[in-house]
C-alpha cells in the first residue's frame, strides 16, 4: 500500500521532437518569475511552484521566458548552459570594468575562474576554452577588448606618470599579449623629447638623494639606475650631460675624510707601508676622487698610517 505521503512530481510525460528524433520525456510549466532583490538584473525561474533556475534578464528575453511557458528537459539545459554562458560573460565584463584590459590578461583571468556547475550547485566547475574564447570574441566584437587602444593607453600612463623608458613598457608589453605591430604602434607616440625629458627627472630625483657619493661615483650609478628604468644609452647620456652633479670643494673634502678613514680602518688589517697608501688610493679613486685630493689626504694623515693600531 503506498503512503499518502509519498510526492508525485509535477511533471507530464510528453512526446517531443529534438534533433535526435522523436523521443519521450518530461515536460514542465513556468508557473512563476520573480525578480531577484540581492540583483535586479537577474530572476528566479519556477516550474510547477518549484523553483527551477536563476538568469540573467538577457537570459530571459532571449528564450523568451513567461509565465504559462512549457519547457523541455531539451530547452531548459539550453537555458541552463546559456546562463553559465551569461555568467562567464558577467564576470569578465566586472573584470574589465575597473581597468582597461588586454585579451591575454582576461585569457588569464577567466583561465583560473571556477564557477558553479548549472546541474549540480553543490559542485564548482572550471570554464570550457571554447567559451573562454566565445566570452573574448564577444568583448572584442562590442568594443570592450582591443590590444591596440589597450597598449597606447598603457604606454601612456607608463611613460606620463611612471616616467618609465621604452624598452622596459616594450616588455611589459610583451608579457600581457600585444602583438609586435600593437607594441610598435603603442610606442610610436613616446617621443625621444619627451623620453629625455623623463630621464631628467629620474636624474633630479636621483641626485637629491646621493648625499654622501662624488660627482664620479652619482654619474655612474646613475647611469645604470636609467639603464635599468628602460632608457637607451643615447638619452641616458644626454640626461647626464644635463643633470647637475656637481659639488662644491668642501663637500668633496668632506666626504673624502669620511671615505678615506672607512679605508684605512678596512685596509689596516691586512696591509701597512706602502701596500696600505695603494690599496687606499685604489679605494678612493674608484670613488670618484683625483690623485690630488687623495695625495694631500695621505700626506695630511702621515702619522696614521705609520701607525699599528688606529
């Protein structure tokens, strides 16, 4: 004897025709569609009084979706495989939303994205390629997405704000996807005025905050700081040549006194006489100084470097 408790679902055992053929199956009713209040851009879809799936409205217009509505199990995995579609496309749409991207940085993002399974919402699912690659053709094709305008506008922020060199936007290019050509066109803009003109700055910078080097020792280092930042050896030359290094004698004077003592207390472990000056006027030229400044140190400080303990 069969309990009365026992639920008969809501379903109709119906003939339907698909691209397999005519088959049976079961057959439903929308009976309600509620618009979803953590999200007005999404509702809730009933069938017999249960709840059946949650879209987007784009979801719901393109399938036509109303109360009455007789659904398939065909037509709702359509729906359901369009909606995770829909979803796909939301994400990377957020994605964007915040900052211009490149097709290869939301490749990426879109690569590590798990989203829940549309049949199974206990279960997370990663993102198909072909609808990876369906998402980015769709971007691409209503404007979100373009490498092109995507790299001149980087290269632009790069270079006005960052003061960044060519060669080093070129690679950071490269690495987010931009084609040779894209890359070529991006920088094409970033003239060599405008290259030096950052370069100087870099330099300014640079030097406010070489207190204690020679003049010698700031170029030199400074000449590798805007190799590094991406400058090509011609305007890192020229931003030298005009950047302002000089100090005054008593300045030079005063960082050799402190140089030189950090020297002899280094050298006068190993070495004493004769050795001791050549080590410490190798120290001290490779800093910068000229032979005359280091001799009239030497001379001044005779008596110290005769001595065995300091």
């Amino acid at each position: 004897m069969y309990s009365r408790s026992l639920q008969i679902l809501p379903l109709k055992a119906v003939l339907y025709t698909n691209f397999k053929g005519i088959e049976w199956g079961f057959q439903m009713k929308i009976t309600k569609i509620e618009r979803q209040k953590k999200d007005k851009q999404r509702y809730s879809i009933y069938a017999d009084e249960e709840f059946l799936v949650g879209v987007h409205e784009q979801v719901l217009l393109d399938f036509s979706l109303f109360t009455d509505k007789e659904l398939t199990p065909e037509l709702v995995q359509q729906i359901k495989s369009q909606e995770f579609e829909s979803k796909v496309y939301q994400k990377a749409l957020n994605y964007i939303s915040y900052q211009l991207r490149s097709v290869k940085e939301v490749q990426d993002y879109l690569t590590k994205l798990e989203l829940t399974d549309p049949s199974h919402p206990d279960k997370k699912i990663i993102i198909a390629p072909a609808t990876r690659e369906k998402t980015i053709d769709k971007l691409i094709g209503q404007g979100y997405l373009n490498d092109q305008i995507y790299g001149e506008s980087y290269a632009r922020n790069q270079a006005n704000i960052n003061y960044k060199g060519p060669r080093n936007i070129e690679q950071e290019l490269i690495k987010k996807g931009l084609s040779e050509t894209e890359i070529h066109n991006a920088l094409d803009e970033y003239s060599p005025e405008q290259q030096l003109e950052n370069a100087l700055e870099l330099a300014r910078k640079f030097i406010r905050k070489q207190k204690r080097l020679t003049p010698k020792m700031i170029e030199n280092k400074l000449q590798q700081h805007l190799i590094t930042k991406g400058y090509n050896r011609d305007i890192v030359q020229q931003a030298i040549t005009k950047s302002d290094t000089h100090k005054d004698d008593e300045e030079i004077d005063s960082l050799l006194e402190n140089d030189a003592a950090k020297s002899l207390r280094k050298r006068r472990r190993k070495y004493s006489g004769y050795d001791l000056k050549q080590f410490i006027t190798q120290d001290l030229l490779g800093k910068g100084y000229t032979f005359d400044k280091i001799n009239f140190w030497l001379e001044d400080h005779e008596h110290e470097l005769e001595e065995e303990d300091i």
